[in-house]
C-alpha cells in the first residue's frame, strides 16, 4: 500500500484527536477532483472544484469521518446527446480503524467479507476512495438535459426539440410494392386506355 502524504488535499490528519473518543474536528476545504468520479457518460471532470465539510471524531475503534462533498458533473443527454452539466451533492459516513484495532478484529474474525475495512495510516486519513464511493452512485444513471427531452429522430437523426413538429410518412414495406400498381399518369382501367 502506497504512503499517504499528509499534503494531500484529499488526506485529513488526525493526531489532534489523540486518540481520545469525544474529541472531534471540523474540516472544510476547497480541492480538485481526482480521478474516477463518474462513468463514461456523466463525471466530475479530472481537476474540476470539489467541496468538502468533513468532521472527524475520535471513537474506541477509530475515528469517525462524517461529511458533504458538492460538486458539478458533466456529461451528455442520453436522449439527444447535447451537453449537460449537473450539481452533484452527496453525504458520506465512515469509519477509519486504528490499525492495531482493524488487525484485532482480522484475527478474530470480527470484520465482514462483505464490508471493506478503511484503516489509518499514521494517523492518516485518505478521502479519495471514500469520495468515489459516495460520488459515482449519486450521479444520475442516465442523465438527461431537462425531463421532457424528446430525443433525437429515430430516422434522421434530428433533434426534435428543435422542430416539434418534425417527422417522416413512413410507408411500410409490406404495402410499399401496392403503390406502384397505381400512379397518377396512368388511366384506371383498360377501357380508358382503348378511349
């Protein structure tokens, strides 16, 4: 596992909290958003402004890290494909295991499979997986531009936001070879022919 830097400013240093359950420290800061925090369709862009309010309190097992991030994503309509750019908001709450506590409850089989254990680092808290964690699914699965988006044609591609009263007379196949039997230059019946 790689060390934290404590200048990161995704890692929160606890040592102020010595240790003590009760203690407790408030948080806020300004940082760029790291790396994966979205989808292909819809994300946090790389670099983009992230808010964060963070309280951290010191518990038995470890230190409590409650808090709200606020960002912007962007992405594309899922229906027409244009641009969209979205508030994201979202809470998190998680523990951050001392680690003598977390190899405690390892050796007596205390923890979950299914539960990922977070553990401090020399007092180090690092936020970056927790934000993913918290970001991603608070992002809309298919993001559209506004709720009544039409769409795009499904014949010519055209937005129909742009023109409402857009569409194609579709003759369907099975009765397309019917209108060739009757067109406007040629008589009705045989006998006008003869005429």
């Amino acid at each position: 596992m790689p060390r934290l830097s404590p200048r990161s400013p995704l890692v929160l240093d606890t040592r102020d909290l010595r240790r003590q359950p009760g203690s407790m420290q408030q948080v806020e800061r300004a940082v760029e958003a790291p790396e994966e925090l979205g989808t292909d369709i819809i994300a946090v862009p790389v670099g983009s402004p992230l808010h964060l309010e963070v309280r951290l309190e010191s518990v038995t097992e470890g230190v409590l890290v409650t808090g709200a991030v606020s960002a912007t994503a962007n992405g594309a309509c899922v229906r027409c494909l244009e641009p969209v750019s979205l508030p994201v908001e979202a809470s998190f709450q998680e523990l951050f295991a001392y680690a003598d506590r977390a190899a405690h409850h390892h050796e007596v089989g205390a923890e979950s499979d299914e539960t990922e254990v977070h553990v401090l680092q020399d007092d180090l808290i690092d936020l970056q997986p927790v934000l993913r964690d918290t970001v991603v699914p608070a992002l809309p699965f298919q993001p559209v531009c506004r709720a009544d988006c039409p769409g795009l044609c499904s014949d010519c591609g055209a937005a129909l936001a742009d023109d409402p009263e857009h569409r194609h007379d579709v003759t369907d196949p099975r009765w397309a070879a019917l209108s060739t039997l009757l067109t406007p230059d040629q008589p009705d019946s045989p006998e006008e022919t003869r005429n």
